[in-house]
C-alpha cells in the first residue's frame, strides 16, 4: 500500500544521499567549475 510505497522511496532516497555524501568532495570540486568558470582560480 501507501506505506510500502513509502518506504521503497525512502530506501531510494537514502542510497542517493549516502551515494551524494560518498561523492560529496567530487561534487563540491565539480559545482563551481561549471557553474562560475570564471570565477574559479586558474
């Protein structure tokens, strides 16, 4: 029902966020290249 529904989302949800908090340096480098290049130190 609605709370096996629930609970799949969260599970998906929590394998993002530990995936996101693993990678967390390798985004953090990666975000501000892209989005202020110029900005960046080169």
């Amino acid at each position: 029902g609605a709370k096996a529904g629930f609970e799949a989302e969260f599970l998906v949800g929590g394998v993002v966020a530990r995936d996101l908090v693993k990678n967390w340096d390798r985004y953090a480098r990666a975000l501000p290249q892209s989005s202020n290049s110029t900005a960046g130190s080169r």
